[in-house]
C-alpha cells in the first residue's frame, strides 16, 4: 500500500439515523435532521477559520488539523504506512431520508446505501455511514458482500448515547470514522465503535448498555486507536488494483434464521421452513451440533431436497462448526453447508448475497457459501485427508524445492527461495511444510525485514504445533523484532491461550517494560470489561495489580466504572495466582 497524495482527503458521511443523532422529544429519543449543522457548531470536528480561508461550500465541513507532531498516533505495522497525517480531512454530510432508526432498517435500505457509495465513488477517498447501533452489524455484513474490490475504506459507526447529550460516545466514535476512513487506506467495509476498527463482517453486538458495544470474536480488531494508532495490516485485506468495484443490487430478501433450541418441536421448524423461504442460516449447539430427534431430522433434510440452503452456524460468541457434526446435523448430508466460524449476521448477509447471484446452479451457491468471500470466516489451514505439501500452493513451492537436482544452479535457487517460504509456513501453520523447509537448511534464526522470527509469525497466529516444534528444536524464546515485541507479547494481543503456555513453559517470560506497560494495558481493557484480554495477560505472568499511566491498577478501574464482572475476574485471578486461570 502506498502514501496517499494530494493535500487533502474528501470523505462522504452518510446519515440514515440511530442513536447518535437523535434527540429527545416528549421524553422518546428521534432522529434528528441536518446533523452537519451540529458539527459545525463543535470545534474538534470542524475548523471554521480553515473553511473560510479555503473559501469551501456550506456544507462542506473540515476536521482540525493536529498542531503538534505526532497528535495523530504513530503506527506499529508489519508493512508500509498508508498513512495520511499531514493531509486534510474534508467531508460532507448525506443525510438520508427518511432517517430511520436501525430496528426499522432492511436489507433493501443498505442496499441503498452501498449505492450511495457507487454513485459517489470517484468523488470521495472513503466513506463514513452513520447507523444505529441494534442492526449495524447486519448492515456491516450486508455491505461487506454487495460491495465488491473496495479500494476504499467504508466504515459504520454510531453511539449508545446521543452526540447531543454531555456524557456521550457519539463524539469520539465518529470522530474516530472520520479519522480512520481519512488518514488510513484501509479498503473494506468496517466498523468502528469505542477506539476499535473491526471488519465489518466479523462484528457483532454484545452489550446494550457499556459503550464498548461490539467486539469480534473470531478475528482480531484491523486497528486500535489509543495514544498511538495499531493497525494490523496482515488482517487487512488486500485488492488487485486492476479490478473494479462491482455493486451487488441484487439480494434474495427471503432469508431467515433459526435458533434451535433443546427440545424445538419438528412442526414448529416444519412451519418455518416452508416457500418463499430460500435459504435458512441454523444457529446450532457447539461446534454445530444439533436434536436426534428423528422426526425434526426429515424436515431438515426434506427441506433441503427441496432446495432450500441450510447453513450451520454456533450459537457460540467465539469458536466454529467443525466439518463432521458429532451429533443430528450430519444425517442430513450435504444439504447442509458449514458456517465454519462465522458470525450469524455475516452468514444470514453471505446468505442472501449468494442466493442473489444469477445465474448459479444449487451446487454452486453451496459452494461460494463455504468459500472466504470477503473475510467473513476462517477456513480450516489443513485437510485432514490431504498431506499439506500435495494440497496446498506453499506445499506445492516446498516438494518443488525438494525435487530440484542438486547442481549449484538449484543449490542456489534454494537457498534464495527457503528463507521465505520457512516464514510463509509459520505463518500458515503449515507444520509438515515448516518441518521440511527447517530440514532442507533453512535454519531457525530468520527474520522478516521487521526482525520478526519463525517463532513471532507462528506466536502470532497461534499455531500450538508450529510453536512445539519451533520450541523443541532450541529456538530463542525472547527474541524481540523491530518494534520490541517478543513471541509472547504476540500470542498475548492475540489470546493465543494454548501457545502463551508454551512459550511460559519454554521459558519466556515478560521483560521489566513488558511490565511497566502491562499496566496501563490492563486498565485499558478493564475499562473495556475485556476479559479475555485480561486472562492473557495474567497468564503470560503479569502482575494485575500493576497501577496505570494515572496510578490506578485494573481493579481499580474496573471498580470505578462498575463493572461487577470484570471485578470478580481480577479479584479471582489475583486470589489463584498465575498457575490456576478459571476458564482458561
């Protein structure tokens, strides 16, 4: 990715409603009009002096400048920055009409929006979408499959509580979409919500009353913004400058989704089943299981020989469906294709965007359904039935490599292409390839250009078998790349549970700054109520009680902010010590 040019950067915000622009009337919240209006009259999200001077149109509005350097946040990376401080945001408000809040939003509304975002393509550097909060995460989904080959960013946001009242998040919620879509080149739809840009199609509500509303529970966020910006670019998506945008207006609207549940009545899903349904999103008990009840058995597979699509998803917040159903589902065959571990919005949106599609026989919708369309699910790294160095392209590099002669002209092709490829199969996991690759010489101390070892790549990902073997050949536990950062500290960011024991069982441990700056991470994320992230960190061996950047520790924090839950986690954790971690 490349710096973006030019002196400013033009943004189109479009206002279909929600919370963060209502106001209250007759003690009920509704949307209010001409939200520009509003944010001209606040400083930090227009500068009135430069809007006169660059003599720019009414409704045109202008973010501040940062005065001082590096007010923008410095970025950790693991590419170049396609970042864009020094430039202008400028944008321009859509208020969509009517304004409608979320609850009342369809798919044929986002629909609308994504072609909001055709007709205005050329015009603007990003898009800002302003929704409500109760179904942004459907309309991330929806957004994230109609459209297609973004080069642009696209980010929903909203509030909890209105930018008009005193205490609010809308402000820095927005501010935050504004910030992002301007001076990052991030080309997907997303969604940003309490200092975390998360793809949109990963995103799901999980709170109806804290301000950090949303989380992502199979993918970690593509940015966060604190006193620094961290953006993730391995997670970000990458685009064939070549292709162009494609608006999908074409969606099939009778979908549904269905939530079995222990003991459901066979009728009941009979009933539910039944034309214009066309394809049905099944939210299943663990990894996707579902009743043996027979009776409940032949509706699902009568309707699948009818052609309706069934897709299994969890009900679980975090995890996947496996590829054999250990219970129920897996008589019904092929009529059911797996969700693998995507999130109920995304699948119902996939689902409706596949079945949309003309033209395509019954096959190969069910095939683009358990295909990675835009990011929306992690597929399986290996085939069980398949040795990775026969199925997959890396593997398909390392037997090439394997089968060269062993002149010196071969000899030297090795020795140029094994560096890369070893970090390439850390990277994926891929065990039988990073074996071979390590026994064809390629030895265990390489790093990529960021000073990032075999062993940070596979931390990172948390790939246990890779770390195990890394682990056993003698590999250095605390090695550190160029931002400072230790295999440990990655599999942290990462609650990489499985690989953070590893790594403490191989001795890793956190240095004294790792320390230091545990601290205020772990108020931070118990201001967030994350408690995964506190788990991590107590298990990697930090100390709970480490006070923040303002002298407080986690407990402390969370006490203040009255998080009950996340107080009884710390004050567990801190009575079990390190060695015993409740749900870990």
């Amino acid at each position: 990715m490349a710096r973006a040019a030019g002196p400013e950067r033009r943004l189109l915000v479009v206002y279909t409603g929600g919370t963060l622009g209502m106001r209250s009337e007759g003690g009920v919240l509704v949307p209010s009009r001409d939200l520009a209006a509003v944010l001209r009259t606040l400083p930090m999200f227009h500068d009135e002096a430069h809007a006169r001077a660059w003599g720019l149109p009414d409704d045109t509005l202008v973010l501040p400048k940062p005065h001082e350097e590096g007010q923008t946040g410095s970025l950790h990376s693991t590419s170049c920055s396609p970042a864009c401080p020094d430039q202008r945001v400028i944008y321009t408000v859509l208020e969509r009409q009517p304004l409608l809040d979320s609850s009342d939003m369809t798919i044929t509304e986002w629909v609308q929006v994504a072609q909001i975002v055709e007709r205005h393509y050329e015009q603007y550097h990003g898009f800002v979408v302003i929704h409500g909060t109760d179904t942004m995460a459907f309309a991330a989904s929806v957004l994230s499959f109609v459209l297609e080959n973004l080069h642009k960013p696209v980010i929903l946001t909203g509030a909890q509580v209105p930018i008009h009242a005193l205490w609010n998040d809308g402000r820095e919620n927005l501010l935050g979409a504004l910030l992002m879509a301007g001076q990052y080149i991030i080309p997907e739809v997303c969604l940003f919500f309490q200092n975390q840009l998360f793809r949109g199609n990963r995103a799901t509500k999980v709170d109806t009353q804290r301000f950090g509303a949303f989380c992502s529970p199979n993918l970690p966020p593509l940015a966060t913004v604190g006193t620094d910006v961290t953006v993730s670019w391995e997670l970000v998506r990458k685009v064939s400058r070549e292709d162009q945008l494609v608006v999908h207006s074409s969606v099939e609207h009778n979908v549904g989704l269905l939530r079995l549940y222990p003991g459901i009545p066979a009728s009941l899903v009979r009933a539910f089943l039944q034309p214009p349904l066309k394809g049905v999103v099944l939210e299943t008990f663990g990894s996707g299981n579902g009743p043996t009840k027979p009776d409940l058995l032949q509706e699902l597979r009568a309707a699948a020989e009818r052609g309706l699509i069934l897709v299994n998803c969890t009900h679980c917040l975090q995890g996947a469906v496996t590829p054999g159903y250990a219970a129920g589902l897996a008589s019904v065959g092929a009529g059911i294709v797996s969700g693998f571990d995507m999130t109920s919005e995304a699948a119902l949106a996939k689902l409706s965007y596949v079945l949309g599609r003309p033209g395509l026989s019954l096959d190969d919708r069910k095939q683009l359904l358990a295909k990675d369309l835009r990011g929306e699910m992690t597929l399986p790294t290996v085939d069980k039935h398949q040795s990775p160095l026969q199925g997959s392209k890396l593997g398909h590099s390392v037997a090439w490599l394997l089968g060269l002669s062993g002149s010196q002209e071969a000899d030297a092709v090795r020795d140029t292409l094994v560096p890369s490829l070893a970090l390439a199969a850390a990277h994926a996991g891929d065990l039988e390839a990073l074996q071979a690759l390590v026994e064809l010489g390629s030895g265990l101390c390489l790093q990529d250009p960021n000073g990032q070892t075999l062993l940070h790549a596979a931390a990172r990902r948390g790939h246990v078998g890779a770390v195990t073997m890394l682990l056993r050949r003698g590999v250095d536990v605390s090695a550190r790349d160029q931002d400072g950062l230790t295999p440990l500290l990655l599999a942290v960011r990462g609650r990489h549970w499985g690989v953070i024991q590893l790594l403490r069982a191989a001795g890793a441990c956190l240095s004294p700054q790792d320390l230091e700056d545990a601290g205020t991470e772990l108020c931070r994320l118990a201001s967030r109520a994350d408690t995964e992230g506190l788990r991590a960190w107590c298990q990697a061996g930090a100390d709970l009680e480490q006070p923040g950047y303002d002298g407080r520790s986690a407990l402390r924090v969370a006490e203040a902010a009255g998080n009950l839950e996340v107080v009884a986690l710390l004050q567990s954790l801190e009575g079990a010590g390190h060695e015993a971690l409740p749900g870990v």
